[in-house]
C-alpha cells in the first residue's frame, strides 16, 4: 500500500474536540480527494519536507492517515507501525494502538476493565470503529480456536474432517495432518532402513511381501492385456 504525502490544509480539516463517526468518514473521502502539494527540492538538490504534524489533533491525524478499502467497508492505516505490526498513533505525548484509539473517541468511552477489542470483520488490517466489539480474551481465544488450527490454517469446511467418537467429536485440520505426515516421512523411512539393514528376519519379511507386491501388479497387466 502506498503511503500518502500528508498536507497542512487545516481549512478542509477543521479540529474540533468531538465528532460523529458519520462525519469522521465523510472528512476521510474529503481527504482523499483533496490535491497534494507537490515535493520541492532545495539548492542541494534534496526533497524538502512539506508536511509538519505538529498542532494537529489526534483525530485530525486519525483522517488523514486512513484510506478506505474498496470492499467489506474496512479502513486501512497508512500511518507509523510499531516493530510487531500494529497501527499506531501518538495521542498526548504516548504512543497507543490506532483502532483502540477510534473506537474510544467515536463511543465517548474507554475499553471496559478486563475485556479488549476483537475484529468481527476479519480484516487484521482494519481500524474501522464499527468493525471492534469489546470481548474478554477468552471469548477472543476461544473464536480463535473455533476459526483456526494450533497452526494458523483456516478451519473451513474443506479442510476439515470430522473423527466422531462415544465420547465426543473432535475436529481435525488437514492441512496439519498432511505436515506432520511430511516431517514424519523423513524419519520413518530412516527407521525402515536401520531395520532392514540389522534385523535379517524383517529383511526377509520384507522381500517376501516386495515379491508378492510384484506378482500381483504382473497379473494385474497381463489380465488387461488379455482383456
């Protein structure tokens, strides 16, 4: 995604310390509309900066960093991250994640006591307000489990069977189930060969059933060809 040059043009952005989400969205496709100034370059030939942050509010800041999604009405953040990826925004000297920001300041509430915010919408870069709910991190972990495997895989319908039991039913990730059988391999057939190679009763075990697998396979071709 590409990151916007942001502009001083306060005349398009008023500042005011309380407005509706309706209107925050409305001054974002305002935003994004709006012309950007043009980079100039000094005597040194080197870029001159041509935006200062420093005055705007936090919400000011909030609409001029968001650009809206084409579909699923999710807005993304072009602005600063942090190391581990979340959007951040910096609010009263401190730094603070840019969705618990919004949801905050469009309910005119913080985050109750115990519980975070969880995504409904499913987008992990979207900031929308109206995408967050607050919900305990059990509830939050236990959606997580419900929606994907230890691995991350999506449990949809085509990647998962079912092992039905008397006790219970237990869902199963196929797509874990085709790894572990990948690491697996390697060392199953190392064990195989250690086998073979010192045990002579399952060496020869093991050629008698090759004969047969071989015998088999032959009959099998020259029936078809009789055929």
């Amino acid at each position: 995604m590409e990151q916007r040059t942001l502009t001083n043009n306060r005349e398009h952005f008023p500042q005011p310390e309380k407005i509706s989400f309706e209107e925050i969205s409305r001054q974002i496709d305002l935003f994004n509309l709006v012309e950007r100034e043009p980079k100039k370059v000094n005597k040194l030939g080197r870029l001159c900066p041509t935006t200062r942050k420093v005055g705007f509010t936090p919400i000011s800041k909030f609409i001029m960093g968001v650009e809206k999604a084409a579909e699923g009405g999710c807005w993304l953040w072009t602005g600063g991250r942090s190391k581990r990826g979340y959007s951040t925004i910096t609010v009263e000297k401190k730094q603070t994640t840019v969705h618990k920001f919004i949801w905050e300041f469009v309910n005119d509430t913080p985050v109750p006591d115990g519980k975070e915010l969880r995504r409904t919408c499913g987008n992990p870069f979207c900031i929308n307000p109206t995408h967050f709910e607050p919900a305990t991190r059990f509830e939050i972990m236990s959606a997580r489990r419900q929606e994907f495997c230890v691995r991350g895989h999506a449990l949809t319908d085509e990647n998962v069977y079912v092992h039905e039991s008397e006790r219970r039913s237990q869902r199963y990730c196929n797509l874990c189930k085709a790894v572990l059988a990948s690491e697996a391999a390697p060392k199953r057939k190392q064990r195989w060969k250690e086998r073979y190679a010192s045990d002579p009763e399952f060496r020869e075990k093991e050629k008698a059933a090759s004969r047969r697998r071989y015998a088999a396979k032959r009959d099998a071709l020259a029936a078809a060809v009789s055929n």
